[in-house]
C-alpha cells in the first residue's frame, strides 16, 4: 500500500492523495513532487481500475526504470532539495525513505508543502512551497487548493477552479508562456505547448488525470500546469543546492564508508562466505554517487541490525535471509549507479548545449572586447567538471561483484559517447580563440585608423607653420606626437594581453582536464571559495600594484601607463592560470582562482580581471576621443586657413613619411555646413550633419547605379534606408569607419533612441536621374570615427525603379 | 524664410495636431523601435497643453519651443528617427501612398522648426 501510494501521489500529486485518501485515511500521506526531467519527462503509462467503494484509483509509472529522479547544479546559494527515487524492485523498500527523511505531510493552502530532508536546521533556505513561490517570483498571497482533506469532507473554503477559467491555471499558464516567450527555442516550445500541453504533458492524459477527480471530489485540485510549475521551481531549488550536498557526501565519504568497512569486518567474523570484503578503493565520491551511497547507508542500518542478532541467534537460515537481503539492496544501488550515469550524460549534454548558447551570444554580441573574452571563457570550465562519470563508476568498488561487472560493461559501451561529448566540449572552449583573433584584428585596424588621425593632425601642423605661432605649433606637435606613442604602446599591449591571455588559458584549461585529481581539487576549492573570494581579491589587487611599481610606471606617462596596463591584466591572468593548473599557487589563490574559474559572473571576483582589461580599453577609448578631438581641432584651422596657403600646404606633405596617407581636406566638397551649406540642409538637415563638417557633393545619375547598405538582416523594409556605400563594406568598417553606433542614446535623458544592427549587406539599385549625395561620414563618438565615403540618397523607397538586387549575411553564424 | 527666436501659439496648436496625427501612423506596424518616438511625440503634446495652461510668459515661451526643438532633433536622430522612417508594402505604388500622409506630416514639422 505505501509503495502504490507513493508511487501514485507521486505522479498524479493531489489528486491522487485524494483519491487514496478514501481507503488509507488512517495512514500517512504525504506528497512527492519529482525534481528531475521536468522540461523532458519520459513517456508516461497510465491506468486505473474502479473500486469496491466506486471510486476509481489511479496508477501512472514512467517508462523506463529504475526511476531515479534527481538533479543538482552549482550556481545557487544553497536551499534545500527533494530527491524522489522509485525502487522498481517489487518487495525492496524504497529508496525515498532514507533519501528524502520523513515523508512529507502536506499542510494546508498557503503553509509549507515540503520539508528539508535534511531535517530542520541543518540546511539554510528550507524548501517551503512559499521558498518555491518566492523563487518563481510568484507573490505569495497566491493559494494552492490541495486537496488535502478527506473525500467525504470536501474542502468548501476554497472556490473550485476549472482548467483554463480560474484565476490560479490562468496564472500559471501565463507564468508559463513568459518562460516560453523567453526561452531561445521559444517557437518550437510554443508548437509543443499548443499539441501537447503544458511542459510536454499530454493534453488527453491531463483531462484523463483531471476530469474523474474534479467530478468525485468536486475539490479544487491544483492543475498540471501549476504542478509543472512547481515542479520546475523544485527543479531550479534543487540545481540551487550543490554546497548543502556536497556537505552530505562528505559525511558520506567520511563517516558511513568507515563504519560500513567496520561493521562488516565483524560480520566477516561471524561467516566470512556469506559477506564478502568490502573496499573502497576510490575514497572520494562525487555528488553523482550519492544515491548509491545512500542505498548503502541502507545496507548499514541492516548489518547492524544483523549485528544486534548475532549474539542471541545464530541460525545459519536467518543469516541467510540478511545476507540475500543486503545482496538485493546492493543490486538496487548497482542499478542506480547505471541510471545516474545515464543522467550524467543528459546533464553533459545540457551543458554543452549551454556553452553553445554562451558562446552564440558572445559571438552575436556588439562587444568582443578582452574583458568579454575573458568573461565568456571563465564561464565554460564550468561546463566540463561533470565528464568523467566512469572513475566515478569504478570507484564504486562496494557493489557487488557481478553487479559492478555489468555496470562497467554499461558504461565502456557508452564510452564513445562520454568521449565525443567530451570532446565537443573541448572544441567549443576553443571557439573564443577565434573569436579573439577577429577581436585582435579589429585592433590592428584601429591602429591603423588612429594612425591616419596622427597623419591628419601632422599634416594641419605642417601647414599651419606659417600661419600660427610658434608655441601653438610647437604644442599641437607634442601632443600629436604623445598621443600617437601612447595608442600605439596601448594597443601593441592590448594585443599582448590578448595573445597571451587566450593561449596560456587554453593550455591551462587542457592542463586542468587532463588531471582527474585536479578536478576534485577544484571542486574542494570550491566549497572554500563560496563563503570567502575575499582572498583571491585582495591576492589579485596586490598583485596588480606589484606589477605597477615593479615596471616602474607608478610616474610614467599616461598612455605609457594605460599600455602597460593591459598589458599587465593580460600577463595577470596568464600568470594565474598556469599556477592553477601546475597546482602551484597557494591554496588561498587557488581557492580564489577556482571560484573565478567557475564563472561565478556577477560576483566581485570573478570579474576582476575583466575589469582591469576593461579599464585599459575605456582608457584606449579616451585617448582615441582625445585624437579625433585633435582631428576636429586640426580641422577647423585648416578650414581657417586662407584657400591660398593650400598648395604650400599640400607641397609640406612631400617631405613627410606618412604623406602617402592623405586626410580629408574641405576642398575635395563643394559643400560644408558653415560656409556653404548646400541643398542637403534643406531636404534632411539632419542628414547634412552626419557627414563630416557637414561636407559633400551632390550630383545626379545619369545611369542607373547600385549601391550598398549596411542594415538588420530580413529583407523587406530592411533593406531600405537613407544611407549607403559606393562599394560592399564590413562590419567594422561600418562601424567605425562609417560611424553607425550599435545604439543611439539620447545626450540628455540617456533613452534609447534607437539601434543599428550590421546583419546583412544590401545591394540596391539606383534609378538614374536620383540626386545622390556624397562625403565623408562624420565622427559620433568612441570608435565610431568615421571618414569613410558615405552616400545619402532621400527616401529611396519612393524611388521608381529602385531594385533590391541582392543581400547577404555580414558574418556567417558559427 | 524669416528666422526666429520663439514658436508662436499658431505654431505650438500645429504642433500639436500634427504629432496627434503622427502618433497612430506610427502605430500602424507595430514596430517597437518607434517607441522612442512615440513617447517622445507624446511628452511634446504634454509640453503644449501645460504651456497653454499658464500664462504664457515670454520665458515660458521660451523654453517651450527649446524644449520641443530639442526633442523634435532628437526624435529625428539620423538613421534611427522620424525622418529615416516609412511604412513598408512590398508594392512601390501602395507604399508611396500609405506613406503619404506620414511624409506629409514630417514635412510640415520641418518646416515649422526651421524657422527657428
């Protein structure tokens, strides 16, 4: 009766307590909700029978068994978790009484659901159904109507809710298509939602599990969606409570694998053929293990019982009995073993699939900045610490004999498998590195770009020599010149750090996977680091400062400052990467190393490094303001110089090394926005602005012409818009040589105005007899420097004649 | 074209009416880049309507017409504004006519706010 109910509550929740409440109201009943598969739960097969009394009972089992039912994920301050586990061996206890405590007595609406098995205390953040509720968001004046009294005595203070018309299931369904609508696969889960319901469940079975019990009990009955609901909550609780199970494993590691070796060291005594030695060869389990440990603590309870015995009965049939008792247990566990590791995989998978995610959204993000590198890539370690369930499998060394053979057998079959996902795991950890190479060489052609604002603000001093004084010339000349040395020493630092930072990580990455014990280390590392980072931080400040005295640059000049700097965050993290990996920091740091390494992001620690990196680039960015304030400056005499000085100006270029790099000079346009404005300024004003000093030319077609267009990919619309290039141009020449900004703020309020993805390159076709305008697109801010030719052409999509003729992707997805 | 310093109450009541007309063209395709726009269209109606509600100082007056040129610039922020906006159909002839009124209206803005 305790295991049909179980296994009935199980599934079914509250209606199936009220359904057994009728005939097992003297006994406990308490509910179970599985923590485990929720988003793909296996295929259900369900039944039912009437009864002698008319009420109908139902049964629903998962296919496949045995069912083990649990999931844990670090990254969650610790609460409480449920473990639901069926034993799908007629006649064994089940393995929930010892892994889940007491069960569980539900309460009435709005109190606690659930209890820690743990006990109370010991484990902060009890899994409470308001904890639950708290969790999702949810406020907790919402009630659930467990059905919770008996049949005969209908709950009447709670109003009955229909599927789909009360309030409750109108709340959770929208709970749940927000999860969907959020979700990236969020079209195929809405496809999946429409056919079969809410998480995957069968709409036909929900109206199977529904319907009879609403009509018996006329009871409110809390849903399918709203038990998926809750369902997933315990799900997230319970990836929330890796360090209050880590906590368990090690009173498992420690304290039940002696007292098992000594309690059976006296059985042995007694009959040495019918218990075998026990030895635990692997010492350390991981959190995997934890179920078949717990069965173990079972087969403890029993020797010990059978250690009561010994002394007043030692009928050599009773021992008998214990002994295939403790061998079936040890076949339970064997086979829970082979399920955990079938979890593992799905786990390994999920997360591959996770780094995928993350690496997608790196690699679609605007900013591929060292600091985002560096964030992206202490992420994925994370991903791979759970690779290796077969040492965990061989560890296992208390199984029985035949039982662990077949578990291995298991296991080396999926061995390909665990070794492919491992190794796709390994490629995607490679993927920043060429990301950071396009990282790197956008940086080689911002060089470049602040190169040729050197040579313009060189060019304006030269051929203002005459026409200004000399102290004027003399400071414009230094600090072109110092600007110029400090970009170029930041940037080749940049470059250094980057380099160095994606090849040692990736080397200490390897080097951390290829050693097993240095996992377990991390992982110790870990439960450390979690309380306290506070180590590593004041470790990584120090260390920062050293750098900064030991070079010698506490009085060097600024951009000699920020170069170095970069250079440093990147010898930083190398220098710490490789300590962790050769196991040669000092426990602190690498307790600290660890905690980065997890990819804790959000948490001082973890993004240290980041920062620094980050400091040195927003420095890059000031410098490269500073420069094309220069540029403008620069410009702006040289507009004040009398047309006449020109030529001399232009004859001052022979003798420079850089003059094959000419600047833009005013009387390449007909148009300026100070002397001569144009006609531009009458047609889009706002337009005329965004080409440099508002210089142009405006001429008419007289063939037809095709030009480019930068814009968000889909066609239609948006291949239309006012601005376009004589030829096709690339993502970063859009934005920085064009000056499109990702997002445009508002200066005063700080709005977003609007955005600018670079998707697609449009090819558009220009009827002749358009009034084009051209000239070099003016400076925004940051990076987005412009200079580059743009073309505006006035509401092209009024244009008779005007043709898509063709479009493609900017950057291929990888 | 006369320069001014002020927009004068003809020109606020146009104002006025014409983001009242601009606000549900806007909304014809849904987009949600326009809200920007739309909100911004929005805050310069309640400008009018408080500034009719006093007692039209020159100051007030002032500021008003700062406030909504201001806005009127940063709605119209190249590439991403008001005057790089169109309703879109596949069909030229359909498009140039849904768009009509829309370009109607933008002109008319222009043409108030260049005379400041």
């Amino acid at each position: 009766m305790r295991n049909l109910s179980q296994f009935v509550i199980s599934i079914l929740g509250p209606f199936a307590l009220a359904a057994l409440s009728s005939r097992a109201a003297a006994n406990p009943r308490y509910i179970e909700i599985r923590s485990s598969q929720i988003l793909e739960p296996p295929p259900l097969v369900c039944g039912h029978k009437m009864k002698s009394d008319g009420t109908m009972e139902y049964e629903c089992r998962w296919e496949g068994q045995p069912q083990v039912n649990f999931s844990s994920r670090p990254g969650f301050n610790g609460t409480s978790l449920l473990l639901s586990v069926q034993s799908p061996f007629p006649g064994a206890a089940p393995v929930s009484t010892f892994l889940s405590g007491t069960p569980v007595t539900p309460a009435a609406p709005g109190q606690s659901l659930f209890s820690s098995p743990y006990g109370n205390g010991n484990i902060p953040g009890q899994s409470s159904l308001p904890t639950v509720l708290n969790h999702l968001g949810i406020p907790l004046e919402i009630k659930f109507g467990l059905p919770t009294q008996e049949v005969d005595q209908p709950n009447t203070s709670f109003p009955p809710v229909a599927p789909g018309d009360g309030p409750v299931y109108k709340f959770f369904n929208n709970r749940l298509y927000q999860l969907i609508e959020n979700d990236p696969q969020s079209a195929e889960k809405k496809s999946d939602f429409a056919t079969r319901g809410p998480m995957g469940i069968d709409p036909k079975l929900v109206d199977q599990l529904t319907s009879p019990v609403r009509k018996v009990e006329n009871q409110p009955l809390l849903l399918p969606s709203s038990l998926a609901q809750l369902q997933k909550g315990l799900l997230v609780l319970g990836q929330s409570s890796l360090a209050a199970h880590r906590k368990t494993v090690d009173y498992i590691n420690n304290e039940l694998e002696r007292k098992l070796i000594d309690r059976r060291g006296i059985l042995r005594s007694y009959n040495k053929d019918l218990f075998p030695p026990l030895s635990f060869t692997t010492t350390r389990y991981s959190l995997k293990g934890i179920q078949v440990r717990a069965s173990l603590n079972e087969v403890l309870t029993l020797e010990n019982l059978i250690l009561d015995q010994l002394p007043q009965n030692k009928d050599r049939e009773d021992f008998t009995q214990w002994a295939e008792k403790l061998n079936h247990l040890h076949f339970v566990a064997d086979r829970l073993a082979e399920a955990n590791l079938r979890n593992d995989l799905t786990l390994v998978r999920n997360d591959i699939e996770q780094a995928k995610e993350i690496m997608g959204e790196y690699i679609g993000s605007e900013d591929h900045s060292p600091g985002r590198i560096t964030q992206f890539m202490n992420l994925l370690p994370s991903f791979n610490t759970q690779l290796n369930p077969i040492e965990d499998l061989r560890g296992n060394a208390a199984l029985r004999p035949e039982g662990r053979g077949n578990l291995i057998l298991w296991a080396e079959q999926n061995q390909q498998a665990i070794t492919d996902e491992a190794e796709e795991s390994r490629n995607l950890l490679n993927e920043p590195k060429v990301t950071a190479q396009i990282e790197i060489e956008a940086a080689e052609y911002f060089r470049e770009q602040l190169i040729d604002s050197e040579t313009l603000a060189r060019d304006v001093v030269s051929s203002t020599k005459s026409d200004l004084p000399a102290n004027v010339v003399r400071l414009a000349m230094t600090v072109a010149r110092e600007t110029t040395t400090g970009i170029k020493s930041y940037l080749l630092g940049v470059k250094a750090g980057i380099q160095g930072n994606l090849k040692t990580k990736a080397d200490a990455i390897e080097a951390i996977f290829s050693n097993p014990e240095r996992l377990t280390r991390i992982s110790e590392a870990i439960l450390n680091t979690i309380t306290d980072p506070t180590d590593f931080m004041r470790y990584a400040s120090t260390s920062i400062l050293n750098f900064h005295i030991k070079m010698g640059i506490v009085t060097g000049i600024l951009p000699a400052k920020v170069a170095i700097r970069g250079k440093i965050a990147g010898e930083l993290s190398t220098e710490l990467l490789i300590g962790m990996a050769m196991g040669t920091t000092a426990a602190p740091i690498n307790s600290g190393l660890t905690h980065l390494a997890k990819g804790l992001i959000g948490t001082e620690a973890s993004e240290i490094l980041g920062v620094q990196i980050a400091e040195g680039l927003g420095r890059a960015e000031s410098i490269s303001s500073e420069v094309v304030a220069t540029q403008q400056a620069a410009q702006e005499i040289l507009e004040s110089v009398p047309a006449k000085s020109h030529a001399k100006i232009l004859e001052s270029f022979q003798d420079d090394s850089l003059s094959a790099l000419a600047p833009v000079r005013k009387l390449d346009y007909e148009f300026n926005l100070i002397q001569n404005p144009g006609p531009l300024v009458e047609i889009n004003p706002g337009a005329a602005s965004t080409f440099r000093s508002g210089m142009y030319n405006a001429r008419i077609l007289k063939e037809d012409k095709i030009i480019y267009r930068l814009g968000e990919g889909g066609g239609g619309k948006n291949a239309f818009g006012q601005y376009f290039t004589e030829v096709p141009v690339t993502f970063l020449e859009g934005r920085i040589d064009l000056g499109v900004k990702p997002e445009w703020i508002d200066p005063h309020t700080g709005a977003l105005i609007g955005s600018s993805p670079l998707e697609t390159i449009y090819a558009i076709k220009v009827p002749k007899g358009t009034t084009i305008f051209e000239g070099p697109a003016g400076y925004q801010s940051g990076i987005y420097l412009g200079g580059k030719t743009q073309i505006y052409v006035h509401k092209p999509w009024k244009l008779q004649g005007v043709e898509v003729i063709s479009e493609k992707p900017l950057r291929p997805k990888l | 074209m006369t320069m001014q310093s002020t927009l004068s109450k003809q020109q606020l009541m146009q104002i006025h009416s014409l983001y009242q007309k601009l606000i549900p063209l806007l909304g014809v395709q849904k987009d949600p880049d326009l809200s920007f726009i739309i909100s911004t269209a929005k805050d310069s109606m309640t400008l009018i309507e408080a500034y009719f509600n006093l007692d039209n100082s020159s100051e007030d007056t002032r500021v008003t017409t700062q406030i909504l040129l201001s806005k009127h610039k940063v709605m119209n922020q190249p590439r991403v504004g008001l005057a790089d906006y169109f309703i879109w159909n596949d069909s030229l002839e359909e498009r140039i006519k849904l768009n009509q009124a829309l370009d109607e209206i933008k002109h008319n803005l222009n043409d108030i706010f260049n005379t400041l």
